[in-house]
C-alpha cells in the first residue's frame, strides 16, 4: 500500500503562485511515476503533470505547460506541483497519485481556488 499526503492547496488571485507537496509512504508496494491530476465541478479528472521517480523525466498538460513546473525530492518521498500565473479555469480539486503500470494510489485531494 502507499499512502499520500497532500498539502499546500488553498485561494489565490488570477496570476497568483501556490505550491502543492505531496509526501508518500509505501509499505509493501512500489511506484516509479507521480504525478498530479485536478477534477473541476461538472469535468472529468485530468492529468497535469507527472514525473518519474528515476531519472526525473516530466510530462505536462499543454494547458499548464510553461506555468507549472513538476519536481521530487527522493530522500523524502515527496514530490511538489509550484503553480504559477494561476488562472481561473485552474480552479479544481487537486490529487496527488502514485503508480507504476496500472497500479494507482490517490491522495485524498487538496482544493486549490483561483479568482
């Protein structure tokens, strides 16, 4: 099982900055990919951003390209989502999720509101 933590969410101004962390705890199970996914009232979740734990390759959303930079920190099991030039349509429930192959563990969700 791997449990994840999430935390750093809350309210900004249109082109604000904030910044998540997600800290995991694994016992028994593995992952080598994080990542973050967002879920907006009425849409369905996306993906946002992801790395690999080994060798720290980063995918983004073309939406968020630019504005949002994916990062780990290994020796803490933590990886950070830093928001920047946040935008109204950022507005969503944040996850943290852990996985490897089709294995996902979620985080419980932190909101981040954008206005």
């Amino acid at each position: 099982h791997v449990q994840l933590v999430e935390s750093g969410g809350g309210s900004v101004r249109t082109g604000g900055s904030l910044r998540l962390s997600c800290a995991a705890s694994a016992i028994g199970d593995t992952y080598n990919c994080m990542g973050w996914f967002r879920q907006a009232p009425g849409k369905e979740r996306e993906g946002v951003a992801m790395i690999y734990m080994i060798g720290g390759s980063t995918y983004y959303v073309d939406s968020v390209e630019g504005r949002f930079t994916i990062s780990r920190d290994n020796a803490k099991n933590t990886v950070y989502l830093e928001m920047n030039s946040l935008k109204s349509e950022d507005t969503a429930l944040y996850y943290c999720a852990a996985w490897q192959g089709r294995v996902y563990y979620w985080g419980q969700g932190t909101q981040v509101t954008v206005s």
